[in-house]
C-alpha cells in the first residue's frame, strides 16, 4: 500500500520531466535574440518560466514584465512593453497565469506601441501546430 501510495505522488514529477517549451527573448520580431532555450515546464507558469533563463524585473505586483536582462518598457521614451506570445500567437492571459503544455514555444517580445499594428495578434509566417489545438 505504502510503495502503491509513493508510485502516485511521483507520478506528477516524472510527467513534468517530460513535458518542455521552448523560450525565446527578442527585441522586436526581426531583433536580436537574446535568450534561445529549451526548459522543463514542471508545473511552472510562463512568468516563472522566464525567471528561471533571465533577469526579470516586474510591476504592478508581479504580474507585468517591466524588464528583461536589463531592457526596460517605456525606455528612453520608446513607448514600447514586453509582450508574449504562445505557439505564434499573442497571449490572452497575463504571464503569471498561463501554464504552458509539453511543446509550446513561448515568445517574449519586446515592442513599440507607435503604430496600431506594431503589435501583431498572431507572428506572421509562424506556423506550428499548438499542442492544445
């Protein structure tokens, strides 16, 4: 009973070893990439995600990016935040919410507000098929 009861709490643990996403950082679409890794989920949300491959500042109680290794929102005037997308397309819930699956490719963006379609709702040419689809 006891090793049945054991084999059932690990089995989340050997699941998650299993389940990875890949994260990019850029700053803009064509910009350069600076973080490129793959990383095991292990239950962890996206926000948590990023903290663990680079130096993240945030706002607004945890739940906004203001900053990633040293690239801030709004800097120098640019009028420009961090946004995220999952598998090609724009993220609908705040990063600390979403709880990526096994093969999703998390995107972190750094962006201009300057015009109203610098911020695409889906990456054009981007295609893979989402696990959730």
């Amino acid at each position: 009973m006891i090793a049945a009861v054991a084999a059932l709490l690990a089995l989340p643990t050997a699941a998650w070893a299993a389940d990875r996403a890949t994260i990019w950082v850029s700053e803009g679409v064509a910009g350069q990439r600076l973080v490129e890794t793959t990383v095991s989920i292990q239950g962890r949300s996206v926000m948590e995600l990023l903290q663990s491959v680079a130096r993240v500042e945030t706002a607004y109680g945890g739940g906004f990016v203001a900053g990633i290794n040293g690239l801030f929102a709004d800097h120098a005037g640019t009028q420009a935040d961090w946004f995220y997308y999952v598998n090609g397309r724009i993220a609908a819930v705040g990063a600390a919410q979403y709880l990526p699956v096994d093969g999703d490719h998390i995107w972190w963006i750094y962006q201009t507000w300057e015009r109203p379609d610098a911020v695409p709702q889906t990456i054009v040419g981007y295609h893979r098929p989402s696990p959730r689809e």
